[in-house]
C-alpha cells in the first residue's frame, strides 16, 4: 500500500485528478490508506496523515499544492475519504483536514481556504471537533498570516461554538454582552479547546477576561477591547497564547496591527512592561 500511498500522493501534487481516480478505482482502500513515515513532516502533528489530509497544505511541504486541489480533495471524498479522520499524534495536536485548513498559511494566501471548508462542511465535517480546536487553530496564528483572519470569520459566520474569548477573538460583540451581562461568568465563558499547557484549570473572572483582551488585540478587534476594559479586564494584563504570554499591547505588536497599538497606547497600556516569556519590552 506504501507505494500506492505515494503514487496517490504524487498524483495530489500534480493536480491530476484522472491519476488519481484510477489509482482510487484499482484499491479502494487507498483514500484510507495513511502515511508510514515517521520523518519530517509526519513526526508531529501530521502523523499518520492520510491522502485528504494532503490537501489542507499544512504542514507546508517541499512541493506548492496545485491550483485545482480543491477538485483533488473533491475527488477523494466522493471516492469515500473520511473527511472527521483525524491524523495520529495522539495528543490534543491531531487534527482533521478541517482543522488543518483552518490554521493553513498556504490555504490562505492561496485563497483555497473557503471552498475547502465549503467542502469539507457539504460532507459532513464537524466544524466543531475537538471542542473548537479549528477556530482556535485560526485566530490565534493571525500573527502568522493576517488571511488567516478571514477564515476565523468564515468559520464563526458558518455556526463554529464560541466562549468569551472566541467571541473576543472574532469581534462578536452580541456573544461577547451575552457572557458580560451577568455578575459572575458563566461556566460556558470558558468552555473551548485551549491547548493543555495554555488552559486555567479553574479560571477567574480576571484570567477569562485577560485573557478575550489579548485574543482581541491579536485579532484587532477595537470595539472588543473597549467592552472587556469597561468590564473589568486589565489592560496590562497577561494570557497565554501558545508559547507566549503578552500583555495586550504585547500582542498587538505581535500581529503587526498598528491601529490596535496606536489605541491601546491611547487607552494607557504601558509600553515598558516586559513580556514574561522572552523579557522584551513592547
């Protein structure tokens, strides 16, 4: 099946779909088939990876997806792939194609985000596996490629499940009242995928709230951040977001955003406060 794997494979790259359909028809097995590697790119987060998986161009690999991969993946789920299939890291990494597109650079850039999802949705993927690890994939790798803003948004017009900080996050400012408008935060307030070493275990109002400021900053959602400071949030304070733990005017800077900075800054946000992760300034 190895060799089958890779000739599929090559035939994704190339774009040709007749290729591919030939080699579907001769083993159906093949759109289940999974990579046997454990080398680059499949000893993380892609491992096990299957032939859809392929088609999400994330991780990048040394080969440019083809301009018709949207037809490519259209071709293996009408030939049955398993568009939930999750590759195999077996940790809260793994994803499924959704996810993967998601949080994709080159999906994108390359503008084949949204009729991937318009896809992957039409046959059946659950927009909200792993409790909202696609849109977090999303908004919060906006400091990596600005698009990927756009498909956060798609995802949160397409029904994607928010929590204070998603609606932060996505500039939803009606869910953002709706968790605000009470004296204690409800248990949904915080209730999606954070990764492990990111999650409060038992979070305060104050943690909640830090933390939907940054995810706003990062995502420059203005009307967002003035919300959460007139409800509490402090605006020098810290959350974690994957490997870093900045202020909100941290994040800003972060992400490039210079109307988020240049507000914040006006808000008061102190610039000289250093980053707890890698001791630098804003």
């Amino acid at each position: 099946m190895d060799e089958l794997f890779h000739a599929a494979l090559a035939a994704i790259d190339a774009g040709d779909c007749a290729a591919l359909k030939k080699l579907l028809e001769a083993e159906p097995g093949l759109v289940h088939a999974r990579a046997g590697s454990e080398d680059p790119p499949y000893d993380g987060y892609f491992r096990r990876a299957t032939l859809l998986h392929h088609c999400a161009g994330n991780p990048a690999r040394e080969r440019a997806l083809p301009d018709n991969i949207v037809e490519v993946a259209r071709v293996l789920a009408d030939a049955g792939a398993d568009v939930d299939a999750a590759t195999e890291f077996r940790d809260e990494r793994d994803r499924t194609t959704l996810g993967l597109v998601a949080s994709s650079k080159a999906a994108a850039e390359g503008g084949f985000a949204e009729p991937m999802l318009d896809l992957l949705i039409e046959r059946g993927a659950d927009i909200d596996w792993g409790d909202g690890i696609n849109l977090y994939g999303a908004f919060s790798r906006t400091v990596e490629c600005e698009k990927l803003r756009d498909v956060a948004a798609s995802l949160h017009r397409r029904g994607a499940r928010l929590d204070l900080g998603y609606a932060a996050a996505v500039g939803d400012l009606e869910a953002l009242s709706g968790f605000l408008g009470g004296g204690a935060l409800p248990p949904a307030a915080y209730a999606r995928y954070r990764p492990r070493e990111n999650r409060f275990e038992s979070p305060t109002r104050r943690q909640v709230l830090d933390e939907a400021l940054v995810f706003a900053a990062i995502n420059s959602r203005v009307e967002a951040v003035d919300l959460l400071l007139e409800h509490g949030a402090a605006l020098d304070g810290t959350a974690p977001v994957r490997a870093e733990r900045p202020t909100a005017l941290h994040a800003a800077v972060w992400a490039g955003s210079l109307p988020m900075v240049r507000h914040l800054l006006e808000r008061g946000a102190d610039p000289r406060i250093r980053d707890e992760v890698r001791g630098s300034s804003a």
